[in-house]
C-alpha cells in the first residue's frame, strides 16, 4: 500500500519547486534508493557547507550569549575553521585545499559579521532585547494531518507583542511566496502552550541573505494571511504525493522533471548519473 508523506518544511518546498527528481531522490526513501542516497549524501557543495557550518557557529554564538558569554572575532573565526575542518574530513570534501577552506572560512566570518550588525541581532547583543530565546528547526509541529517544520530562528517580546524571526543564510533569487513561507512560523506559535493564540499578538520577521546583503522584511500577520498559509501547505503536501504517486507507479526517477536551470545543479548531491547531464 503507498504511504502518505505529511511532512512540510521550507527546505522540501524550495528543492521541490527546483526538481522534482532531487525532490524524489532526497525524500522518498526507498530501499532502491539507498544506494544512491548513501553515496550522494556525501557530497555537499562548499558553498552549503559553508552555509551550514556559518548556521551552526551563529546558533552556538546565541546559546553563550545566552548565558552571558559574549564572542570576540577571532572566537568567530576559530568556531568557523573548527567546523570547517570536522566537515570536510568526511570522504567526499577530502579535495580541499587550504586556500578555499580559507575562503569559506572568510566567507561564513563576513556574513554572520553582517548579521549582526542587522537591527534584531544587534539589539539581541547589545541587550536591548532582554527575553528571547532561538531554535534550530529540528522538531515538527502537528497542523491538522501534516507534520510541518516551521519553528522560527528566534523569538522575542517586547511589552505584549511576540516577535517570530527567520533567519535564511542563503536566500532564492525569486520568492514570490515569501510572506507566506514567513507565516508558516505562526502555525509553530499555536502549537506552543506559552504563547499566545491570536495572529494579531505576533510580528513576523525575516531575514534572507543575498547577492553579499541581508535583506530585512517584516509581517503584521492577520487571519486571512494565516489562512492563506495554511492553504499554501496544503497544497504543497498534495502536490509532494502526487509526485510520490507518479513515481510509486513507475519507479523510474529519472523519468521525473528536471532542474529549469542549471545553476541550480552545481550544488546538487545527485548530479552524478543525472539524466540533466545527457542532454
Ligand atoms: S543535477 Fe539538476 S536536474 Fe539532476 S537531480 Fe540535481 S538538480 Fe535535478
């Protein structure tokens, strides 16, 4: 019997909107599939290993911070080059050189710099904002029959208003989507006892990095726009088991729509024996 895949989070809809295939590859998990799973999973650009690894030195920053430990910049740059070099000694990074570790760990140093400088940030730790707390997006919030990844980066409140940021360390070019991506974080709020259940009591902030800049957007979230997200994920689960469905009934992911473009396909774990590269 074909299961039915509740899960929602940006990550599956921003691969899912790119390529169907990757899509398939990376989340229908099947036997079949282990394989090339296994030995794509390897792989990961520099680029995203920087981005993970900048993600991760930046939540580490905010659990000292929270504590009362504040970092100096060369404590920025070591935490940067100690998970640059645990990430790249797994077999598929062996390649890099000193230089390009270098300029990653450059890379990642300057964009958490910029953040920083960035207004929430830097309220954060100048501790203008006293009551706030950060999450890494590791736990599912039950909505109805999905199970939805949405939890913000950060929360905060200020007099009665809660404030809901995301942080995106390598934003689309386009996201035509954005206020309501941003919103699915609401759904996270609900679920939560402690705060409160009215969309009105929140603020919605965003913060996507692109093209060397962090651009800022801030929601007043009201109920239509909640509703309107809601219908968005919906639609989104619906159109991740249509594919599963496709491929339930013919098992051939290569037979699945490509990548429009391939820029996108640099950074692809599964561009070996892509079909995109016989065309
Ligand atoms: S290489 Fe490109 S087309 Fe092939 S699976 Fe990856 S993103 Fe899709």
């Amino acid at each position: 019997m074909m299961r039915y895949l509740p899960q929602w989070s940006l990550t599956r809809r921003k691969i899912f909107t790119n390529c169907a295939r990757r899509f398939a590859l990376q989340y229908f998990n099947r036997d079949k599939t282990k394989m090339v799973r296994t030995k794509s999973l390897q792989f990961i650009a520099h680029h995203d290993l920087m981005i993970k690894c900048t993600r991760i030195v930046f939540f580490e920053l905010l659990s000292d911070l929270h504590k009362g430990v504040t970092w100096s910049d060369k404590l920025i740059i070591s935490k940067m080059r100690f998970q640059i070099n645990i990430h790249t000694s797994t077999k598929a990074n062996t390649k890099l050189g000193l230089n390009k570790k270098n300029l990653l760990i450059r890379n990642g140093y300057l964009r958490l710099k910029k953040l920083m400088k960035q207004e929430i940030p830097r309220k954060i730790l100048d501790n203008s904002i006293k009551e706030w707390s950060f999450y890494e997006r590791i736990k599912s919030t039950k909505f109805g029959h999905l199970d939805v990844y949405c939890s913000p980066d950060i929360v905060y409140r200020e007099n009665s208003v809660w404030h809901l940021v995301r942080l995106n360390f390598q934003s689309e070019h386009k996201q035509p989507f954005l206020d309501l991506e941003l919103c699915s974080m609401l759904l996270w709020s609900q679920g939560n006892q402690y705060l409160p259940n009215l969309a009105e009591k929140f603020v919605i902030h965003g913060l996507s990095f692109l093209k060397g800049k962090w651009f800022y957007k801030k929601i007043r979230p009201n109920q239509k726009l909640l509703q309107e997200t809601k219908q968005l994920l919906e639609k989104d689960v619906h159109n991740f088991n249509i594919l599963f469905e496709k491929l339930y009934r013919n098992g051939d992911y290569d037979a699945l729509p490509l990548a429009k473009s391939s820029l996108y396909c640099k950074r692809c774990p599964y561009k070996l024996n892509c079909p995109i590269n016989l065309e």
